[in-house]
C-alpha cells in the first residue's frame, strides 16, 4: 500500500504520454516554445497534445502543414524544409510561439566535462562575457531526470539567447562549438544540452538494445528493467523522497545556527579530531573547525583551493565565501575587523552529494597569509557530521541503470530534427573498456534509429590525458578506453576529437574547453558540411619493419609532421613475446613517416602510442593538432 502511494504521489514523474494537461485548443512539449531553432533544410515537425478529433493547422515562413488530434490526445504536423533565417512566428492553429529561427540544431551529450559550464573557470571566458552578443545562437538545457519507462517530454527546459545574462551557465564545450558554426556558415545555431556528469553510456541507451547484447556487465540489469518496470517505478519513487529530502538539507544552513557554530566561542569538544589533508574521513554535511593565533590584528590572505564539492567558510562567525560545485576557491581576502589578536577559527561546512564524502584541503594549499607570514592550517581539527544536522539520506544513481536517462532525456527530444550530435563521455566506462566499443556503437546507433533521420553526424571527444603521468603503463584503462573510441570511428558519420594534450594531471575536469569545442567543428565542418579539409591530427595507417627499423606512415599530416616540443618523437612503447613493455623514441623521416630504432635484444609483437592515463606525447601536424593514440601488432 505504501509503494502504490509514493508512485500516486509522484507519478508525473514517470508518465510517458503527458506533456501538460489538455485543457486548451494545443498544448506543445518544452522544446517548442519562444526562442527555438528549428533544422533548416529537414522537415520540420510540429508535435504535442490536444482535444480528440479537432483539426491541427500549422505555419512558419510560408511553409503550412496540417492534421488532426488523434482519439489518444496526441497531435503532430510535418512541415516542409525551410532555408535558414528568422526571427520568424510559428501558428498553430490560434497560438504563436515568436521568434523562431531556422539554422542548425546539435544535441550536447555526455558527462560533466560536456556540461562544464563556461562560468566555471573555463580558460577564455571572460573574453566570452564582455563579446556575448549573440541573438541568433539559443540554447536549450534539459534538466536532469530519469524513468524506467519513457517520457514523452523532458521535465524542464526553455530557449535561452546567447547574451551576458545566460552565456555564463552554458555548456563550454558547445558553445566554442556552436560560435564556429555560426559565425562560418552564418546560420542561427541551437544547442539542446542532455548531459549528466559521472554517468555511463549504457545510461543514455535503450534498455531493450543493451538486453540483446549478451554477456556484457549491463546484459541482465537491461532485462530486469524492461521485466520489472511496477518495481522499479517503487524503487525511483521511494528514491526520489530520499533526494527531495536530501536538497533540502544541503542548501544554505540555518544563520543563527551556522553563526553559532563557526563562533570562537562555540563548545567542539564532542566532535571528533581528524587530520587534514591526511586521510579526510568525511562524510555527509561535514562541519570541521581548526583554530589559529595570531599576533596581530589586520588583514589576512586565506588560501585554500580545493574543496569537494560545495562549502560555505566562515571565519570567526561571518561566511566569507560560498564554493559551489566545479569552481576552486579563490584566494579569500579575510578583512580586518573579522581577525582579532590571539584565537581565531576557520571553519567550512562541505558537502558532496556525489557520493556523501566532501574532501576538504591539499597539503601545502592550506594556509593564511599575513603581514607576509604564512600560517600553516594543515594538522588537527576538529570535526562533525551529525552533532550540528542531521546525515543525509542515502540517494541511490538509478539514473545510470540501462536506459533510464535514455527514458527521460533523450526519448523525448527524438521528434526534433538535428542536424547531428556532439559527445564527452567514457569516463564513467574506463573501468569497463573491453565493452565499450560495443557499448558506444550501440547507442549511437540507437539514437539514429529513433530520430529516423538517417545516420546524423555523430562527433565526439576522446579522452584527454589526466592523472599521473607513468611509463610505461601497458594496461591503463583510460588508454583502451581510448582505443575503443577510436574503433568506433567505423561506424558511418562519425568523427573524433583528440585532446590528449590539454588534459590536467590533477584534474578530470580541464579548462581548456576552447579548443575542445573548436576541435570538434573542425570535425564536423569534414563529417557534417563535407569540406574537404584537415580536421584530424595524424592518423596512424600502417608499420613495417626493415631489421631492427619500424617505419610508421600517418595519414592527416597536411603540409607534415612535426614536434610540438623537443627533437625526438615521444610517446612509443613496443611490447614483446613475454608481455613486457620497453619505451622508445622515434624520428620523423620525410612528411608523414616515423621511424622507431629497435633497441638490442628486443623481439617486439606489438607497438603502442600515447598509451598511458597521462603520456607524454609530442608529434602534431600542421595545424598543430595531436597524433591519434593507436595500438597495433607487427
């Protein structure tokens, strides 16, 4: 009885058929609204939910369309292809949606470092505030959701226009995109946003795809969701009770509380004594304090960038700063008359609902500066997560399970013409490289099926360097993942973006988003538009050996091969019969060959390159973009 009123309560949740209640003439689902781009040269569909049996009359720019209301309430017109242009009006039958455009349409997809918004940090985009003038590029961001069945409509979302005011909360990878496209083909472009960060493909893929696929890690799950479809809406209802519950808690404290307890004067001695940064066995809404001296009063330097996800610091009972998710803390000037002579206390309530562990400091980045003295805040302090509130709820990613946010994301976004697809994703995989190919090509696949507009362009990102830098690392994760990127590139109309040179050692997250974004117009101005240009960087075709001599040849050199650094080719390792792998440097030899110098007493079977989580890599082509990491046999 219980189950059935949670799914009562919260079954909008999960309807697959309603975009609003039909209470007038039509009713349209949230990508049809004020300041939409519709795809210039495709039919154009006109779809939503209205009274049974009345007639359906749809105009825009000349081009008419009609039908009528089918007895389930639903409704759709086809309208022809249009050039692009705009502002135009859209009638349907006596509502107006005004200022639509016609131009290019490309869904961003994938986890956070497609969501990454550009206010984040973004190397660049400052620049990109004080030039956001843009009214003819309009984004469109879904808000996350998931659903064991699917959803005929996305649970929130509206057009924004590219200007100061929205430019900030952008996807930064595709708005350097969708600039390149509007500014080269001077179209009007739209961006329909569906990302979630830390989530897998099989996520973004029909269950019922992933459950023909056999012996995979996601095979049976895939089943029990189609089997068990009444269970599962229980288990996301009861969940999404938990999350609600959750939010609630994480959003900014009580004032009187948060004043009390960051107070020099508030009693900590039944909170706990741990070590930061050593350790951080935090958990939930963490509340740490570590108290200071200092010798005089004035104004002080708090530096403490890193802390995971969200915190509010407070010194001597006043919020300082407010760290929301994916920003570093900056360098905090802490005023004067907030210090006193003597005791002090800093103290940061964090949270992390990622997975209820907030980490909290980086030894030698946890200190504060004054009168040019450095004053150590690593050591002891203390520590709470359930004296001061309550522990979160435990929320369970049932968004991850096959097909869920496929459900509520993609499926019904699927009646709007897209030009094509831009991708980031496959960390959220790399621990279950050996399936992704697979995996990815299904979804992709998937995905043209449903949009039955043939095979769309699909362009995607390949993992960037990240983490420390080894060598050699033959059985890296992220590099196979990588080579299974590089292996879907089989299917038709598809294009990759290497960025193994502008990862971060330290973080998942790179800025540099520019030439991500940028990296993948180039592909699709050669996948998409059919321009006969350089938008790779060197591909490896083929190796042979001459003695103890392998010649390497590279397709997409343009005017040849180069070093972006040094005078040798880094980045080789060769492997022999025994499974053991030896790093080597090779030289260029004429416009797009490589030659490697076996060293003595090695048999190798097989040649790799860039085949570690962070490589050192070195050789580009002409427009200076990086070789493609490859694994062959010999």
């Amino acid at each position: 009885m219980k189950s059935n009123l949670l799914i009562l309560l919260l079954f909008p949740l999960f309807l697959a058929c309603e975009f609003d209640k039909p209470d007038s003439e039509v009713v349209f689902p949230k990508l049809i609204s004020e300041g939409m781009v519709v795809q210039r040269e495709m039919p154009i569909k006109i779809w939503g939910r209205g009274i049974p049996n009345e007639k359906i009359r749809a105009s825009i720019a000349g081009a008419v369309g009609s039908s009528k209301v089918l007895p389930d309430s639903t409704w759709s017109v086809s309208l022809p292809p249009l050039l692009a242009g705009g502002p135009f009006e859209l009638q349907v039958n006596l509502q107006t949606i005004k200022d639509v455009y016609v131009g290019d349409v490309w869904l961003a997809g994938g986890q956070s470092n497609m969501e990454w918004p550009l206010k984040q940090g973004v190397i660049g985009a400052e620049a990109e505030f004080a030039n956001a003038d843009f009214p003819m590029i309009r984004f469109f961001k879904v808000e996350k959701d998931y659903s064991v069945i699917e959803k005929k409509d996305v649970r929130n979302g509206s057009w924004k226009v590219a200007n100061s005011d929205n430019l900030p909360d952008f996807s930064a990878v595709a708005w350097f995109f969708a600039k390149q496209n509007h500014l080269e083909k001077n179209v009007p472009v739209g961006i329909i946003e569906s990302n979630w960060g830390g989530t897998p493909a099989e996520g973004w893929t029909e269950a019922k795809v992933l459950a023909d696929i056999d012996d995979r890690s996601y095979t049976e799950e895939s089943k029990k969701v189609i089997a068990d479809s009444v269970k599962w809406m229980e288990i996301l209802a009861e969940n999404e009770i938990r999350r609600e519950k959750r939010d609630q808690l994480v959003i900014r404290p009580d004032s009187l509380l948060a004043g009390e307890v960051s107070s020099t004067g508030y009693n900590d001695s039944n909170w706990r004594s741990v070590s930061l940064p050593d350790g951080n066995p935090l958990e939930h809404i963490a509340w740490v304090r570590k108290k200071f001296n200092l010798t005089s009063v004035g104004e002080a330097t708090l530096t403490f960038p890193f802390i995971d996800q969200m915190a509010y610091i407070y010194v001597n009972g006043i919020q300082v700063h407010y760290k929301n998710w994916g920003e570093p803390v900056p360098d905090l000037t802490i005023p004067a008359d907030i210090l006193r002579k003597g005791q002090n206390v800093l103290t940061i309530r964090a949270i992390n609902t990622w997975n209820n562990r907030p980490a909290i400091g980086r030894k030698d980045q946890m200190y504060l500066t004054q009168n040019g003295k450095k004053i150590s805040l690593e050591g002891t302090w203390t520590y709470s997560n359930d004296i001061v509130e309550p522990q979160l709820p435990l929320v369970e990613f049932h968004n991850m399970k096959p097909g869920f946010m496929f459900n509520a994301m993609i499926a019904p976004l699927t009646n709007y013409a897209i030009k094509g697809a831009i991708w980031y994703q496959g960390e959220g995989n790399a621990g279950r490289h050996e399936e992704y190919r697979e995996l990815f090509s299904a979804m992709i696949t998937n995905w043209r099926v449903r949009w039955n507009i043939g095979d769309f362009p699909f362009l995607f990102v390949q993992l960037a360097n990240f983490m420390e830098r080894k060598e050699p690392q033959p059985e890296s994760n992220w590099a196979f993942l990588r080579e299974a990127q590089r292996q879907t590139l089989e299917l038709p109309a598809t294009g990759m973006a290497t960025i193994i040179d502008i990862g971060e050692a330290e973080d998942i997250h790179p800025r540099n988003k520019k030439d991500v974004g940028e990296r993948l117009w180039l592909q699709a101005k050669k996948v998409a538009f059919g321009e006969k240009i350089l938008a790779s960087g060197p591909v490896f075709q083929e190796v042979k050996q001459d003695g103890n001599v392998l010649t390497l040849t590279y397709a997409e050199v343009g005017e040849g091969l180069k070093l972006s650094a040094g005078d040798e080719v880094k980045g080789f390792i060769l492997e022999d019969a025994e499974g053991q792998f030896e790093v080597v440097t090779g030289v260029i030899s004429g416009e797009d060959e490589v030659k490697i110098t076996i060293p003595e007493g090695i048999v190798p079977i097989g040649i790799r390159y860039a085949w570690a989580d962070n490589p050192e890599v070195n050789l580009v082509n002409e427009l200076n973009l990086p070789a493609v990491p490859f694994k062959a046999d010999l």
